[in-house]
C-alpha cells in the first residue's frame, strides 16, 4: 500500500488497506492462470455484457501461461 500513489489511498487509507487484503488470495502465487480462473472471468464479464455472452468465447483459446513457463527458464530468476 506504501507503494501506491496516494490519490489512490488518501480519501480513506483503512478501507484502501481492508480491500487491498481482501483482493491478495486472488493472485496467482506462481504467476499462472488456472482455467477455472479464467471461466470465472468470462463468467463475469457474460453477466455485464450481452455481446460478450453472446460471443461463444472459447477461454482456452484466449489465454496461456507459456509466457510464466518462458520467464522461469529465461528470465532474471532462472536457475
């Protein structure tokens, strides 16, 4: 939170704080999107847009995790 700018935290610093810890378990730990990640997105997104429901959006054609899997063996932190 520290490290936010502080127009994003000044109006109401605690309640920044509580939904910042509330919103962490959401990320990925490894950097990679589970599929059923991904279906909630979509899901989501189905229920605010009738385009995107509408769309027949195949979500394992819409994302990968080969970039996580290229920057574990080329990146700064590969062994």
């Amino acid at each position: 939170m520290a490290k936010m700018p502080k127009e994003f935290t000044s109006a109401d610093p605690a309640m920044y704080l509580a939904a910042l810890k509330n919103t962490i378990p959401m990320y990925s730990e490894t950097g990679k999107m589970d599929p059923k990640g991904a279906d909630a997105v979509l899901a989501v997104f189905s229920e605010g847009s009738p385009d995107v429901a509408k769309a027949n959006i195949d979500v394992g054609k819409t994302f990968t995790n080969k970039f996580v899997e290229q920057a574990k063996t080329t990146g700064m932190n590969a062994k």
